[in-house]
C-alpha cells in the first residue's frame, strides 16, 4: 500500500515579523525554488507554513502576513504541486481564507480540539469557528489537525487516543497528525502503533521526526507523513531543501510499500 510524502516549505522570515530581513520576492523566491526541490525529488504535495515567523502570534496572524502567504501560495502552485497551508502558531481561519484563495486542499491546525500550553501561552482548539468558515467559503478544503501537538503540553490529563477521537469525531478532522515533542523529533512507535489498533480506518499522518533511517519503520503505523527538517541540505533548517535527499527518501518508502 502506498504511502503519502508530505513535503514542507518552511518560509524565510516575513517582513513585518520579528526576524523579517528578507525581501518579499526574496522569501518568495527561495519557497519557489524550495518547491522546485521538492517535486524534482519526487514529492507532488506540499505544505506552506511561516515558519520563520517565530516568535509566533497566538490567535490571529497580521493582514500583511495573509496577504504575503497567498501571494507566495500561488507562485508555489504553479509549479504544480497540490498544496496544504498551515499559519502558525494556530490561524486556522486564515489558513482556511489562504487555502481557498489558492485553491489547496487542506489545511493543518496544531490545537484544533482541547487546549495546549505553548510558548505562545494557552492555546484553545476553536473548531466550531473553522468548521462553520469552511461552510460560509463554501469550500472542501480537508483538516489536518494535530493531536497532542509538538512544542507543547496537553491542558489537562488526557490519552493520546481519548484527544485523537476528540478531534476526529467532534472536531471533523479528516486527517489526524501525530508529532514528537519538538521540531525533528522522532514520534513514539508503540504509542503510535497502539493509536493505529484503536483507528484501523482514521488517516494518520506522522508530523516529525521521519528521517531516512525510520521511515519505513514508523510508516507500518501511518498513512503518510509531512518531512521538513530532513529534507533540508544537511538536516540543517536554515538551509534550502535538496532534491537528492528528498528523492532518496521517497525511493525508500516506494521500495518499502508500493503503489498497490
């Protein structure tokens, strides 16, 4: 059974962000070419995300920061990639006005049922508010929504299974994302074998942590997986991704569970 290769296009910093030294057509160039990488090595879907806007807002993004992802989103689509969006740290209306605009097909939002104590400070899952959006867009975008997400602790005492059918039966998802504790961060295998046995049917995607070396392993458990770090030259995430590491990548998990 094949699986799904999620690419990600960290941003640069934007201008108007606390670290914002770049031009726009700077940050749009390097998303651009980091997109070109991405489907030379044979990754056909993407996810967006501003990532180098931390320290990251807690609620709503700024109006230029909306305005420069879709911008940036659709010099990306036309390289001809299907596309998620996320806008961090948790603007899933925005997020959902972007993916609209641009004609993606999901979006991610890391709290999108409970709540989680992050560096942003407390941050609560608002699906409602998303679900009912979705409907006045009058759109089918997909919800990739985290469970237990990275860089963060859970508000309350609760199962990694009791948060995922929160957020698969109440908060709508359509896919749901587990993580390691951080950026890179390798998941838990039993933890997500055991989520795998409780869901047989669900859509899990592994959101962290997936390296050449464990990829196979972890995707016995998972329907597909968003690599960011790994794909950057050297594993390093200040650098551009590089086609070669992305196609070896992608080699492993075709040779490992193909096409069926």
């Amino acid at each position: 059974m094949s699986k799904l290769i999620i690419g990600v296009i960290h941003l640069l910093p934007l201008p108007g962000t606390p670290h914002g030294h770049y031009t726009l057509d700077q940050v749009l160039h390097r998303a651009v070419s980091d997109a070109q990488s991405l489907k030379d090595g044979g990754v056909d879907t993407v996810i967006l995300e501003n990532f180098g806007d931390a320290p990251f807002v807690r609620t709503q993004v700024e109006p230029h920061v909306v305005a420069m992802m879709t911008r940036i989103a659709l010099a990306v689509r036309e390289v001809g990639l299907a596309l998620g969006i996320n806008v961090l740290r948790n603007d899933a209306q925005a997020a959902m006005a972007i993916a609209s605009t641009v004609e993606a097909i999901f979006i991610r939002i890391n709290v999108h049922t409970g709540a989680a104590w992050t560096d942003q400070g407390l941050i609560q899952g608002e699906a409602y508010q998303t679900l009912m959006y979705r409907k006045q867009l009058g759109v089918s975008i997909e919800i990739a929504a985290d469970v237990m997400v990275k860089h963060a602790t859970p508000a309350g005492t609760r199962t990694l299974l009791d948060a995922a059918k929160d957020t698969l039966n109440r908060g709508g998802a359509a896919h749901l994302i587990v993580t390691g504790t951080a950026t890179g961060a390798t998941v838990n295998v039993n933890e997500l074998a055991n989520l795998r046995a409780s869901l047989p049917n669900t859509s899990i995607w592994i959101g962290s942590g997936i390296h050449i070396e464990n990829v196979e392993e972890v995707l016995q458990f998972a329907d597909g997986a968003i690599v960011g770090t790994y794909f950057h030259t050297e594993g390093d995430l200040d650098k551009p991704l590089d086609a070669e590491r992305v196609a070896k990548l992608v080699h492993v998990v075709s040779e490992a569970y193909p096409q069926s």
